[in-house]
C-alpha cells in the first residue's frame, strides 16, 4: 500500500491528546507512515506533549511550531513538510477508528479517484466510551461524481474525514488561508475538481464538548460558510452556472436563517427580500449579492471580517 502523511494540527489541544495521540498510533494497515504535528500557537503545552508522548514510536514524527495564524494555514505548512504520497488530515481534538486510513485508502484505489472521506461520530472524554472501537468488517463505500452538489448543500464533515493524495492537494491549491477554517473550502476545491470516494462508515471522532472549537463560533463558522460559497462562485475553476446558482441560493438561506435568529429587527430583516429574491428571480450578478449577504453574521452589516475574529480556533 502506498505511504501517508498523517497531518494534524493543533491549537491548545492538551486535553484531548490522551485520547487523540493512541488513535493515530493504533492506526491499522502495511503501508509506510509519517506524523507531522503543527502547532498553531498553542499556550498549554500541547506541543511539549506531543515531543514527550511520541518519542519512543517506531514512525517518523515531526513536530512544526508556528505563530497562531488559524487551522488552514497550518493544514497547508504541514502538508508542505509531508513527503508521502498520500495525505491524512487530523483535527487535533479528533480521534480516528483504527481502520480509517486504510478504509480510505481502499476506496480511494476501488473507485480510482485522488481524494476519499468519511463519515463522523462523537466522543466523550467524562464518558466511559471505547474510543477505538469500531463495527466489525470493512464498511461500503460509493463514487461521488457530484459531490459539489451536496457539500454546497452542506457539509457533513471536516478535515479528519479526509484523505487526499498529496499531488491532488497542491494541484488544487490546498486549503485557502483566507479562511480559518479549512473544511468547506476544501471539499469545494476537491470536488470542483473531480470525483471523490465516500466511506459509508465513521472515520473519526469528534469530541461532544469542545470549547473553542470554530463550529461552536456560530457567527463565525457561519460566515466562513458563506465566504467559502463566494470563493467558489469567483475563484474557482470548472463550476458550472447550475452550481453557482445553488450556492447563491445557499448563501441567502443561510444569511436570512441566521439574521432571521440572531437579529435585534428580523422581522424586518435586510436580508428577507434578497432571500425572497433568491427563490423567485436571481439578480444578474449573484456573486455581489452573496458577498452583500456576509453583513448577516458580523453584526455591525458590513460583509467585511469583524478585525477581532483573531484566527485561534
């Protein structure tokens, strides 16, 4: 089987590293390994830990520490430093089932495609849960030849439910640094750019308490959504008119819920009549009208990124 980098980043994770760092050991398989840890800034010690607790394994681990700049910088300084054929990523708070990676790998190669994902379950730290555990015999996996239609809809998964071969990765230009956050963005890319395999199975483990974590940043993530759905309106190549035109329609749904729940005047919300729009007549320049929608989430109205969304996460 081919070699994988195993990337993960990390922003105070210390207390998740007891069950994260077991995880990625345990991970089953004969194929060539390397661990590349990138520590986004983190105060708690989480790299120091991370050097202590994989000093002894039989695999090359490679510690990077760099100034807090947010997840998808970090995703891409680690990829950068990999030098295997095929990437996993890892949320550093998550924790991946013993076969994942070598789930992905087999599905990827089944279905001859360059990048594979997962499903996601949950875990508890407090909980007497299994972290490795896992269902008995290898789970069933599907070619998704539209996937931009469903991660436009939305996005069932982040980084840790990912493999993707490194070539791909920077093919694709990797994650975009503008945002924090490297999920959404980065399915869009893979699947603007072809076809991806689906694991009809839990690859990794998210943790049900995570304070901090970008998606508990309602205003934030949710901003970074609709951003995402505006770079690949603009940016990026291959996305048909019947895909521009669902991520537009996308964007005014999320901006009108959101302002609809959280706005001190929703009833008279700026945003009705555009969402209204959306679903009667689009406007001729549906890019301007997604990038006006982004003032539903920084609460002064301007679609610009409130300066005090600092990257952390």
């Amino acid at each position: 089987m081919p070699g994988v980098s195993f990337v993960i980043t990390i922003f105070n994770k210390a207390p998740y590293l007891a069950a994260v760092l077991p995880a990625l050991r345990g991970q089953r398989g004969d194929f060539e390994r390397e661990f590349i840890f990138v520590d986004d800034g983190s105060t708690d010690g989480s790299a120091d830990l991370i050097e202590q607790k994989t000093a002894d394994w039989p695999h090359a681990v490679d510690v990077i520490r760099q100034a807090n700049a947010g997840a998808s910088k970090a995703t891409n300084t680690g990829v950068d430093a990999a030098s295997l054929p095929w990437i996993k990523l890892v949320d550093g708070d998550d924790v991946l089932v013993p076969g994942a990676t070598g789930w992905l790998l087999a599905a990827a190669a089944k279905h001859g495609v360059a990048h594979a994902w997962g499903d996601l379950g949950t875990y508890d730290l407090e909980g007497d849960q299994d972290y490795l555990g896992e269902p008995p015999g290898e789970p069933s996996s599907e070619l998704m030849t539209d996937g931009l239609e469903r991660f436009i809809r939305n996005c069932p998964a982040n980084s840790t439910s990912l493999l993707i071969a490194r070539d791909y990765y920077h093919m694709i230009g990797g994650c975009d640094e503008r945002l924090v956050s490297p999920d959404q963005m980065l399915f869009l890319r893979l699947f603007a750019a072809g076809p991806g395999a689906h694991v009809k199975a839990p690859v990794g483990l998210v943790p049900v308490n995570a304070p901090g974590r970008l998606s508990s940043q309602q205003p934030r993530s949710r901003y970074e959504s609709v951003l995402a759905l505006y770079y690949l309106m603009t940016e990026t190549p291959g996305v048909t008119d019947a895909r521009k035109l669902q991520a537009y329609r996308r964007a005014l749904s999320r901006a009108y819920r959101f302002h609809r729940k959280h706005g001190d005047r929703w009833v008279f919300s700026s945003h009705l009549l555009p969402y209204l729009r959306s679903k009667v007549r689009p406007p001729r320049d549906l890019a301007a009208a997604v990038h006006r929608s982004l003032g539903a989430f920084t609460g002064t109205g301007a679609p610009e990124r409130p300066g005090d969304w600092l990257p952390g996460a």
